[in-house]
C-alpha cells in the first residue's frame, strides 16, 4: 500500500526551511506530494506558474536519491480537500517554534474536524533552518539583502527577476 502525505504551502519563495521538512517527509512516506496554493490573505511576490517551476527545480536533486514519489500540485481549495484529491492521509506542517505550534494545532483540529480520515503530522524545524520564514526572505529581498544563505539559488533567481519587474 502506498503512503501518500501532502506538504501545503504558498512556497513564496520555497526556502531551505521548505527543504527541509520536504527531505524528512520523503524519508516517511511513498509519495509526497507539494501541495502550492494561494494564501488568500497575502499578496504574492512570485507568480504561481513560477512558484511551481522554482519547486520543481529546487526538489529535483532529492527526487534524484530517494525513493519517495515526490509531485508537485497546485491548489485554491480547503487543504483537506487538496489532500484528499491527492489520495493523502497526512498532511506534513513544520514547526518552527512555538507560535507556529500555537498555530497549527488549531488548523489540525479543524482539518481533523472536516477530515477525520487524514492525520496531520508536524516535523520539527532544523536547528539551521529553523529561523527562516518566507515573509522575513521576502523583506530581506525587498530591502536588497542577501538572501543566498536561506533559499536556493532559483528562488534567489526568481525573486531577483520579479522585482526587476515592479
């Protein structure tokens, strides 16, 4: 029987946070899939199609070594619903500190409420990623920071090209 787990997020822009958490899940289960949508209270910086090719790219050296089915989807529906389109019984959250705890047990237990048949199962952050966040990246960039040190090199590439943009 194949294990399938999702990994939602907005991945705006993935980071080596997101990286992490990716190569542990993979470790857990068969198939993961990645799950990206839109996070409807936020503003993009990277566009969808990109955000799905900066993944692809930035997960291919780990679908190269593993034995775990890694796939990419997008999504603008209940994560439950994305998980269950994808055949999942877990949904993978990292954890990053406290806060994001707080945060995520709540969103568990609604999914829990609206999907008793797929578990959510928390992976700690990495002590070397664990600071990092998509929006902290994203200002970082915006105030012409180095970002090199928490996003691979696509993203970096990316972001440089969506701001040239604006």
């Amino acid at each position: 029987m194949t294990r399938t787990a999702l990994y939602p997020g907005s991945f705006d822009p993935v980071t080596y946070g997101h990286l992490d958490i990716i190569a542990r899940a993979a470790q857990l289960f068969d198939r993961l899939v990645l799950a990206v949508g839109a996070h409807h209270e936020k503003k993009a910086l990277l566009a969808m199609d990109v955000r799905l090719k900066v993944l692809e790219e930035a997960v291919r050296p780990l679908t190269e070594r593993t034995s775990c089915e890694i796939t990419l989807a997008k999504f603008s529906c209940l994560t439950v619903e994305a998980a269950r389109r994808a055949g999942a019984c877990a949904i993978v959250r990292g954890l990053r500190d406290g806060s994001d705890f707080d945060y995520e047990v709540r969103m568990a237990q609604m999914n829990a409420a609206l999907a008793h048949d797929v578990e959510t199962i928390f992976l700690a952050a990495s002590p070397s990623s664990r600071m990092i966040a998509s929006s902290l990246v994203k200002q970082i960039a915006r105030m012409g920071g180095d970002i090199s040190q928490f996003v691979p090199m696509e993203a970096a590439e990316a972001i440089r090209a969506a701001q040239a943009e604006t």
